[in-house]
C-alpha cells in the first residue's frame, strides 16, 4: 500500500513540470513567448497551451502593448469557443487552421459591460476549424492588411 501513495505524490509534484513542458520553455516569468508573423505583423505573442492559460487569456488585465497578443494552441483542430471574460480592451482575433493559414477574423471585440454575467458574455466562434487563435489589440488587423486566406509563421515552432 505504501507505493501507491508514494507513486501519487511523485505524480502530483511532477504535474506542473509536465504542463510547463508540454508548453515548451518559457522566459524568466515562465512565459512561453513566441512570434508570430502574417501579413504585415510581426506579433510577440505569450502563449496559452493548458486549459488553465487558455481559460484566463488576457482576461483581468489593463492592457497588452502594441505589437504584442497572445497565441492559443491546441492539440487538434477544433471549432474553439471565445469569450471576452474579465476583459478590460478591445481585441481583434485571428483563427488560423492547422495549414497556418488565417481562416477568420473577428474584429473589434469589445470589452463586457462591467457586471456583465459569465453565461451572459457572447461567445466568439471561427467559421472554420482552427488550432491556433491569436488575439491582438483591437485594429491592428487592419493595421498589418491581415486578410483570409494569408500564411502564418511561428518563430520557434509553438
């Protein structure tokens, strides 16, 4: 019986470090930071790959600085369902297919109205199956002449 336990507790202390290497490196904070270029963009991204990060995004902050966004990657190509959750700015997101290439985009998101109910926030949701989404500061799609149908690269491969 006392190897179950055991085995348990080495499980448990090694879930954070699996998460973080499914991930990949992160920088100093742990923040896996990748780039991403499409169109006329340059974007550094932060990336979100768990459940927990693509949960929070960049829900709770003030604000992100131009040329920065965040990058959402998952494991298969799915029809990914966003929300402005605890959001505080405006955001643009581009949906990109397991090809790389930009399927969609949703352009000035607002923020929520303060108060706003969880199951009351509008639920944002790609014409086409993607695995990755990039949200960026609202226009800076149309700043960078991003289009459907435009090729997405990664530096280093997420």
């Amino acid at each position: 019986m006392r190897f179950p336990v055991r085995a348990a507790f080495l499980l448990l202390a090694l879930v954070p470090a699996l998460l973080l290497a499914a991930c990949g490196s992160g920088d100093a904070d742990g923040v896996e930071r990748i780039t991403v270029s499409v169109a006329g963009l340059t974007i550094d991204a932060e990336v979100a790959c768990t459940p927990e990060q693509r949960g929070l995004g960049l829900g709770f902050r003030e604000a992100i600085g131009h040329g920065e966004g965040m990058l959402f990657v998952y494991d298969d190509a799915n029809l990914a369902s966003f929300w402005m959750r605890g959001m505080q700015f405006p955001l643009d997101f581009i949906w990109i297919d397991a090809e790389r290439t930009v399927v969609d985009l949703t352009l000035d998101v607002p923020p929520p109205e303060p108060g706003t109910a969880d199951e009351d926030l509008p639920r944002y949701v790609p014409a086409a199956p993607v695995r990755y989404v990039l949200e960026v500061n609202a226009g800076v799609v149309r700043e960078g002449s991003v289009a459907i149908g435009d090729a997405v690269t990664f530096e280093p491969e997420p």
